[in-house]
C-alpha cells in the first residue's frame, strides 16, 4: 500500500489510497500530521476521500464518532468549526490537493 504526502507550512496531510475497492466508491483515507505548535507531533486520523456519485468530483468526509439512540445508528463530527461553518473547508481543500498530488506521482509511476 503506497502512501503519499503533502506538506504545507503547519501540516503533512498523508494519503493512504484504498487499493481494496472495498467500501465502493472510497478512493483513500487521509491523516493530518501537525508539524508545529501545541499539536505539534500528533495527528487527526479519520479523513476519507470518496468519488461522488455520477462520477461528478470528490468528496472528503471528516472524522466523526457513531452512537446509538434507541436502536437507531447516528454519528457527531469529530472535527467543528467554532462559529464559521467555512472554516472545514480549508482542511477539505488541502486534502482533495493531497489527493490530487498523489494521483499525479501515481500516474507517472
């Protein structure tokens, strides 16, 4: 399983691709590795890149933990903004560039 990085000035983002095709759809999970500051040498596992559906662009999903009420299977997102909801997408941008880096080193391979 190859494996491939990004690093931008604060953050490595890793691409594990998802050679096994199983679930359908999941092209690779991700992790952000912190470089400096109080995160500095840990990580935030849990990112996933999907194919949309229709083939129509890429999706990342943010890490999130799954509970269950009253028999029913619900998850919260790990991972929130404090007050702008704009703010994930800085992380889901850096991650589908990430992903996007590792498609071209794999296409040259």
């Amino acid at each position: 399983m190859a494996t491939t990085h990004m690093t931008t000035a604060n953050l490595t983002v890793k691409i594990t691709p998802n050679d096994k095709g199983n679930p359908p759809g999941k092209l690779a999970d991700a992790e952000l590795h912190f470089r400096d500051g109080v995160l500095a040498g840990l990580k935030l596992i849990g990112f996933s890149i999907w194919e949309r559906r229709g083939g129509t662009g890429r999706n990342v999903t943010f890490p999130a933990r799954q509970y269950a009420i009253n028999g029913e299977r619900r998850s919260f997102a790990l991972l929130r903004p404090i007050v702008d909801t704009g703010a994930q997408d800085a992380v889901r941008e850096r991650v589908l560039e990430a992903y996007a880096e590792y498609e071209a080193v794999a296409a040259t391979a």
